[in-house]
C-alpha cells in the first residue's frame, strides 16, 4: 500500500467512505496497532516470541508467562520483528466500517505432493496473466526448477500467490503487480452484469489508496449501466470524494518532490494542478506554494537590484574589482536552495548606519559562510573567498609536495582561521568537480573509478544523483552492495528505478531526493563474501571519493546489500559503525566476526529484510538477531516475508524509505564500546587506534580463530568535566577533536588506559592543518576534527 498522503488520509479517507457509503458494505473488523518510538506505526495480528527460531505466540495478557522481549506484528504479508523496548503504545485498533474487498480466484493449487520447504535465489519469473497464472523459476543445488504459481486471493495490500505444480503458500505485495495486469485479474472474477461486482472492484482500489483507478471504476458503471436509475446521481458524491483524495495525492506528491529539492518539477506540476471539481482547501494550498515559489523568485531578483545598487556606491576600483568574480559566481549559483544565505544583507541593506562596503560583506560572508555567520569586515570576506578556492584546491591535490606549497599561502591569509575555515567547509561545493555523466540521455549516472589497495586493481563504481541535483544542498544517500550474479548497475535500478523511454528514473531514490552508490566491490565469479581488506576498501573508498565530488550528507548514509551484499553490508555496518545512519542487509547471513562485533551496533539502526523459505536463515541468524533485540540499547527491526525465499523484494521498499527518513547518524556520542579483531576495524568515531594486540588479530583467511581468541575493546565516554575517557586494548591512540564533543576554549582532560595523555600541557589549540588533512582522508565535510592528541606521548600528528 503507498505511504503517500498518510498523514491527510486518516481525516479524508472516513469522509470519502462516508460518500461513497451508498455502495459501501462491510462487517466491522479490528487489528492491534503498535506504534514506535521512531514514529512508525506496524498493524497486524500481535504476537511475542523469546527468540527468532521459536514459534510465534499470543501475548500473555497477565504477564505470568516467561520473559518474551520480542514482539512481531503479523500483516499477513510479512511478519515484523521489533523489541519490546522500541514501542511507544500497543493499542487495539477500533472497529472500523469495513473490512478489506477481496477476490477469492479459483487455482488448482496443489494440497497434496511436492512441498516447496526453500526457495534459493530467483533465476526467472513470468508476468501474471490474465488468469492470475505464472512460472516461478529458482535455482536450486542441484538444478533449476520451475514451479507453476497461481493468485488464489488478491486483498488491497497482500496476495496470496500458491504452486499449482508443488504445495507453495507465497505473498507478494498487492502493489508489486502491475495495474494493468491486476485489473485485467480482477474483470475475470466478476460477473460484467452485476453492478455489484463493479463496485467492489471500486470499493477495492479505494483499500488500496488507488484513487484514479477506484474513481475510474465507478465511472465505468456509468456507462456499463445507463439504464439503471438514478446511478449517475447515486455515484456522484463517491466520484467527487475520490477527485479530492486523488487531488490530495497529488499536492502531497509535489510536497515530498519539494522536500527533496525538485523544484522546477513541483512548480511545473503545480501550474498544471487540476482544478475541476476539486476543494477549495486543495486549491488554496496549490496557490499558496505556487505564490511562495513566486516569492522566492522576486527575492532573488531584489537580491541582485539591492546588491548591484550597493556595489555601485563602493568608490575604491581595487576592491570592485575583486568583488567582480564573486557577483559573477552569485549570478550562476545562487537559488532557491541557497537564497537563504543572503538574509543577513537584505535584512541591512537599507541601514543607514553601515558603510557599503560593509553591506556588501554581509552578502559575500553570508554566501560563504551561511547568512548566521556574517560578517562586516570586507577583508576578511574577500580572503574568505580566496581561502575557499585554496581550500578547494588543497582538498583536490593528491601530491603532497604541492598542499605543502597551497598550505603555507593559506596559511598568511586573514580568513584562514580554524573556526572560518570550518564554515567555508560546510558550505562550499564538493572539492572535485564531476566527470561527464554516462550518457547525455541519462542525466545524474555516472561511471568512475577509485585506487584500491597496494597491488590491486582499481574499483569502478556507479553513482546515480537525484533530479535537480544542487551541489550546494546536501541528499541523503545510499551505498547499495550488489550479491552474486548480479551487478552494480541493478543496484541502481533497484533503488532509483530502471530509465525510462523520456530518460528518467521514476524510482524511489528519485522520488526522495537520494543519492545512490554502487561499488563493483566483487570479483569476477565470486559466489561468497571474504570479510576481507580489499572488500572493506572497495566500499570505503568508494564512498569516499563520491563525498569528494557530489554533496553527500555525511549524517544520512544507509549501507545496504543483497545475499553476499548484504552479508558485507551487515559486517561493514559493524565494522564501521561511526559511517552510517542506517545498515539494510537484504537476505543476509550472520558469520565469522558478526558474532564478535555485535556490541558495535548499539549505535546503528538495523533494518533487516529475509523470506521465510530461504534455507532457514531466519533460524542460522537467530542467535545475533535475538542480541539486538533483546538487549537494551539497539534499535532493530527485522521483516520475514511469508512464503518468500532468496530475492530482492521490492516490495518493502516503500518501507525502507519511510523508515531512513526518520535516522541520521550522531556522529559525537557521548559514550560507545566497541570490538575489533582485523587490524583495519581501527577507527570509532573519534578514537584512531594502532598496534592491536595480534592476540586479539584475525585474518580472514586463517578463520576460525582459535578457541578462547577474544576481540580487541575499545571504550570511550565524554565526561562531564570536559574531558575524554578513553579505555583499550592499546596505548598507540589517536583521539580526534571538534568543538562539537568539548569546549576548546578550557582545558580539556584526555584519559587512556588510566593515564592523562595530555596532562600538564597547553589548552588543545584548534589546527588549521588537522582540519584540512581530516577532511582530505575522511571526506566529511560536515563534521571536521580540529585537533588531534596521539599517545603514548601526546604528540601532535598532522596526517593519518
């Protein structure tokens, strides 16, 4: 069912079912609905187990029972697995006046044979037919096998889809079938002359939030019945509340595109918004947004006459001169995304008591800094502007000799201080321009190519950029991991959608403005993950030079893969738990150091997706899966489709999306324990470790370790004193530091292993160098380090 337009649907759908009550017949139902902490709410059939290999069962209503921590929500889709902990309220949802159409398809399904007990990973399968029949193709060990599926019932949000040929209960999402498909289905099961039947088809898209389909439908009985009495007036009321639901959609459509920075999309959809027949509210809404958009060109446009008039009254040629360039670059790249910088100017441009030139800084520090730190000096925003080129240049040299040669003429300059240079950081462009996109018509995809480690070859990786991209604006993102026999390409089409004959991706990533990574991390023929360095790299990198070249939102990056990807995925997330705001391991297996490194993901949300027939991974995963949501601390949800084995399923995509923008990543926790075992798992938030005790040390390559091997920990916790605590199996520690964690303006206390690693020495003193070279290594330049403080002696080290 589509997440668009819940927020309006819970006070329109009842009025549209009041209209359309003439035809609507029910019983009254009820389901339990749970909703979360995050704000999600799950409805479905409740139950509780003590772990994910027990069989679900009701809750004990006086509590005497044993301990269960885990509750799931049964949809009859999927089962959702959360933790007690993660719930807000369970309340049992009112009787409502309807119950769910659904259509009841005769099969000759199967009840006796062949069982299907897994389904291994998809090979083929054929659309539906008109008769609701397809083959279903799987490989198995052995060989392929086809397996002839029918729909024996269609209700708004789920399909029961059984074998024909083996004995296979399967669930699909209702929306996975294509309209036409689903509606050519649903005309077979209904008898044309019964008008009945018509409007349960319509009553049945209405469930299914289909509002053109629902009202096309009564429109259909229009016709098919002209002489039936009165049925165009009967049918009117349903008609007109169906338009206004459709039109909801719509402007709530245009409102999510607005929200993901579309905005010649939405402006061009908004002038276009129909009009007939639709409410007043609605329409008063379109106006409103299309008059803001008009608003915010007029502002542009008084921006440029206010600054221009200014200019012209700065007497000295010298300093025109050098605005020139920077008037010339506000004209090509200043727009709605960043006209919000130029406040503080057009707050003071007509303040008597400020000279020009002061004004005139205002505009130059707001557009490099943000309109909250402008500033009146015109030097110091004219060396702004030139310490961002440098900057830009520094970030995007990769010969040392010549940073060396950029820092020490920054260096001199009066806008080169830590605390400005942070700001020029956060809102510059990223430091590499972007190469040329795969193709004139496929806008935003593109092809490149990062080092990987000594003695490896280099790792290509795709990048798909949402519509209307603005290197300014920062998108949340996706690193997506591709399983075996698939590519990175159908990565991409999996989140943003396939292109299209118009040359555009209609998927969700677009829909929500996300970026989308693809790493070739795998070999030719690799079948298995190896949890190994150059896997690790192959990501890692990967993001990294994107964040180098496109405007990623270091706080909203999802890790997510399918079966080997997912596998790497869920290791990585655990590796690597400062990088992510969310891990999505797609039909994933738990193994090798998963079971050591699962304290790492008290800190990141885990969304886990499976199918119940795939090889009885749900009961292999069950000892981790069962940590994460028993103990106190994580935040995991865990989603098993009935009937469903080794795929992709887009069905829950919807889902995803819904649940990643509710994350970001707290990359400055008060407090974190974490477990390593490979020497390159040595960096958590803002602690950099070396010389990990070996005994502690796991190659991949030499798994298992041997019995009693323990993993490496590494604590750390910001005390109130404004110090750090750091606790670890090595002295050899970098602690990285942002005024973000600690006060640089007072003392600062570093504690390792029992001792002060700063103690007696000078405040920690913000680094120009430490700033630029974080940024440089780490790609983020949302959250720099601006100093650093390295045992056993304390030292100050400049580079990683």
């Amino acid at each position: 069912m589509s997440r668009l337009g819940r927020s309006f649907l819970d006070v329109l759908l009842p009025i549209a079912i009041c209209a359309v009550g003439s035809f609507w017949a029910g019983a009254k139902s009820s389901a339990a609905e749970v909703l979360l902490k995050d704000g999600r709410v799950l409805k479905g059939k409740l139950g509780v187990v003590g772990s994910l290999a027990d069989q679900p069962q009701a809750p004990d209503p006086t509590g005497a029972g044993p301990l269960r921590l885990i509750l799931l929500m049964d949809d009859d889709l999927r089962r959702v697995f959360i933790s007690k902990r993660q719930i807000q309220e369970v309340r049992q949802e009112a009787p409502g006046d309807m119950v769910d159409e659904t259509f009841h398809i005769r099969q000759r399904a199967l009840r006796h044979g062949r069982l299907v007990k897994s389904v291994g990973p998809v090979m083929k399968v054929t659309p539906f037919d008109e008769f609701g029949r397809r083959i279903f193709t799987f490989n198995t060990p052995k060989e392929p096998i086809d397996i002839i599926q029918g729909i024996t019932l269609i209700a708004p949000r789920w399909t029961k889809v059984e074998g024909i040929s083996h004995i296979w209960d399967m669930r699909i999402a209702t929306t996975s079938i294509p309209r036409d498909v689903l509606h050519k289905i649903l005309l077979k099961q209904i008898d044309a002359k019964n008008i009945e039947h018509h409007k349960k088809i319509a009553r049945f898209y209405l469930q299914c939030e289909r509002y053109a389909e629902a009202r096309a439908a009564l429109e259909e009985i229009v016709e098919a019945f002209p002489d039936r009495p009165n049925i165009k007036d009967e049918l009117a009321p349903s008609i007109r509340s169906l338009r206004q639901l459709g039109a909801q959609r719509l402007l709530s459509e245009m409102k999510l595109r607005r929200k993901a920075g579309q905005h010649r999309l939405v402006l061009s959809k908004l002038q276009m918004f129909p009009s007939e027949g639709v409410a007043g509210e609605i329409l008063q809404s379109v106006a409103e947004m299309i008059e803001e958009y008009k608003s915010h060109q007029a502002r542009g446009k008084e921006f440029y006459e206010q600054f221009d008039a200014i200019l012209a009254q700065v007497k000295d040629e010298a300093v025109v001169e050098r605005i020139a360039p920077i008037r010339d670059e506000l004209s090509r790249e200043l727009n709605i995304n960043t006209l919000p910088r130029m406040t503080a100017f057009m707050e003071h441009a007509a303040d008597a008591d400020l000279l020009p030139e002061e004004k005139i800084s205002l505009a130059i520090s707001g557009w490099l800094l943000g309109s909250d730190a402008a500033a009146e000096k015109l030097p110091v925003s004219l060396s702004l502007y030139k310490v961002r080129d440098m900057v830009r240049q520094y970030l995007g040299e990769p010969i040392k000799l010549r940073r060396e040669q950029i820092f020490r003429y920054l260096a001199t300059e009066e806008g080169a201080a830590p605390s400005l240079v942070a700001g020029l950081l956060a809102q510059m462009k990223p430091p590499l321009d972007a190469p040329e996109p795969v193709s004139e018509k496929q806008p935003g995809y593109y092809r490149l190519e990062v080092p990987g480690l000594p003695k490896e070859p280099p790792v290509r990786y795709l990048v798909q950029l949402p519509p209307e991209y603005d290197p300014y604006r920062r998108y949340p993102t996706i690193v997506t991991l591709q399983g075996a026999g698939t590519s990175a390409a159908h990565q991409i089409d999996w989140w943003a959608g396939a292109w299209t004959d118009d040359n555009w991706r209609r998927g969700q990533a677009a829909r929500h403005g996300y970026i989308v990574i693809a790493p070739e991390w795998t070999v030719e023929h690799q079948k298995h993950y190896g949890y190994s360095a150059r896997e690790h790299a192959a990501v890692l990198n990967s993001l990294r030079d994107a964040c180098r070249r496109f405007a990623v939102d270091t706080d909203r990056v999802f890790l997510s893969g399918h079966s080997i990807g997912g596998d790497a995925a869920w290791d990585l997330g655990l590796a690597h738990p400062d990088l992510w705001a969310g891990v999505i391991p797609i039909v994933a297996k738990a193994d090798r150091y998963c079971a050591h490194y699962w304290e790492n993901a008290r800190l990141v949300p885990f969304y886990f997706i499976c199918g119940e027939l795939d090889g009885g991974k749900m009961t292999s995963n069950a000892r981790e899966l069962d940590r994460y949501l028993r103990y106190s601390g994580y935040n995991c949800t865990v989603v098993e489709y009935l009937g469903r084995g080794h795929e992709h399923f887009y069905d829950e995509v919807l889902d995803v999306f819904d649940w990643m923008g509710r994350y970001r990543r707290d990359f400055f926790p008060r407090e974190f324990l974490c477990s390593t075992m490979r020497q390159w798992d040595n960096y958590f938030w803002y602690l950099e470790l070396e010389g990990l005790p070996a005994r502690s040390m796991v190659d991949p390559g030499a798994w298992p370790p041997p019995r009693g091997t323990l993993p490496a920990q590494v604590k750390a916790k910001l005390t109130a004193n404004n110090g750090i605590y750091v606790t670890t199996g090595t002295t050899d520690v970098t602690v990285w530091i942002s005024p973000r964690m600690l006060d640089l303006k007072r003392r600062v206390s570093i504690t390792v292993n029992g001792r002060r690693a700063n103690g007696g020495g000078p405040f920690v003193q913000p680094d120009l160098r430490t700033i630029l070279e974080d940024v440089r290594t780490r790609s983020d330049r949302q959250n720099p380090f601006w100093a650093k403080v390295s045992t056993p002696t304390g030292r100050v080290r400049s580079t990683r």
